[in-house]
C-alpha cells in the first residue's frame, strides 16, 4: 500500500517560515491535500490538489509538489499556527485514501 | 450552514458489533461522497471507509474490510457505518466527513464531525 512520511516535529520563531515535507513514492504525479488539526478540534482543509486554497483559508499558507515530495509551506508564521498538519492523497492502485504520519508544529 | 452530527459511539466488547450514524444538512448530500475517519487516542488521523455520491460506490482500509460496512440513506441525509467483529485497535474518535465532490479521487473533506468515540475493551 502506498505510503506518506512526514517528519514528526517542526519548530519554528513566529515570523519565520514552517516547511512541512510530505514524502511518499511519485507523489509528484497525485493530488495532495493538507489538513490543520488544533488539539480537540476537527481538522480544517488547508491546501488542495496541491497548490490550491480553500476560501478563508490565509494566503501565508502555500503547497507544492515535485518528485517524491509534497511541501506545505506556512509563511509569517503565527502563534495560532501551531497544530498537528496531516497529508492526504488518493491511491488509485489501491483504491484507498492514505494520510500522511501527520507533523506537530510549534511554534518557539 | 454544513452540519455534520454523528452518534452511536459507546463501550463494546472484542467480538461485538456498534453502528455509527452522521446526520448531514446544510448541503445537498446525495451529491457529495462521504467518508469516515478515525482517529485513535493520542495518534494520527486514519482514513476507515468512503461512499461516493451517486452510484454508491464504497471504499475500504484494508484494516477494517471485511468487518466494517459504509451506507447511506439519502432519504434521511443520514451516513452510516456498521462495525462488526470488533476489535481492540478500533478503539479510536470516529468523524464523519463530507467530500470535495461525489468520488475520489477528489479530497476526503472540506468539513468534519466533532466525532463519536468507540472503546473496545472487555
């Protein structure tokens, strides 16, 4: 079955940028999702296929996709940043939607 | 307002059997392919099972095929999932999610339930 990394921690200043990595075999050639998580809540969509944002959702935050690695970038970040980000693909071999291991960010 | 309202969660022992529901309005649900996912204490999110919007078409985790049995009645703009042969590791929130349209691949949802949780534990 197909399989998504992420590393399991980010820390970052407020200000500063959050690269959050997203490795899984040609990820390239899916459409990745990026799921926020704050603790007790749901998760909220924050980037679709790939590089999309759904509305209401801040411009700081950003996705990209080349080879075998999808990045979610969070630019200026800020203090209310701080969650539990998943990625998500469709595994058509599979038939099976996949999440990635999920990465805490916090934020110093 | 998209709303998203699941009961039916509870304590089971290995072995036994619980059925979810997720009461859905806001939004035209037959339209739009649903999902379940769960999310055991203190661990990431797990994508369990996906109904797509017209035709039915189900989709399953290999951990729980074969147990476990997503449906829809779009009379009642209810989802379900019947959870049979219940298992220790099925302890875990289970949220109902509505799809970005109405099948993959296309992403899990744009809106989550606050969940019901399931403890399987003798």
């Amino acid at each position: 079955s197909y399989v998504l990394t992420q590393p399991p921690s980010v820390s970052v200043a407020p200000g500063q940028t959050a690269r959050i990595t997203c490795g899984g075999n040609n990820i390239v050639s899916k459409s990745v999702q990026w799921y926020q998580q704050k603790p007790g809540q749901a998760p909220v969509l924050v980037v679709y296929a790939g590089t999309d944002r759904p509305s209401g959702i801040p411009e700081r935050f950003s996705g990209s996709n080349s080879g075998n690695t999808a990045t979610l970038t969070i630019s200026r970040v800020e203090a209310g940043d701080e969650a539990d980000y998943y990625c998500q693909v469709w595994d058509s071999s599979s038939d099976q939607y996949v999440f990635g291991t999920g990465t805490k960010v916090t934020v110093l | 307002e998209v709303q998203l309202l699941e009961s039916g969660g509870g304590l089971v022992q290995p072995g036994g059997s619980l059925r979810l529901s997720c009461a859905a309005s806001g939004f035209a649900f037959s339209n739009y392919a649903m999902s379940w996912v769960r999310q055991a204490p203190g661990k990431g999110l797990e994508w369990v099972s996906t109904i797509t919007g017209i035709g039915g078409s189900t989709y399953y985790a290999d951990s729980v095929k074969g147990r476990f049995t997503i449906s829809r009645d779009t009379s009642k703009n209810t989802l379900y999932l019947q959870m049979n042969s219940l298992r220790a590791e099925d302890t875990a929130v289970y949220s109902c999610a509505k799809g970005g349209c109405s099948s993959p691949p296309c992403y899990i949802s744009d809106f989550w339930g606050q969940g019901t949780l399931v403890i399987v534990s003798s």
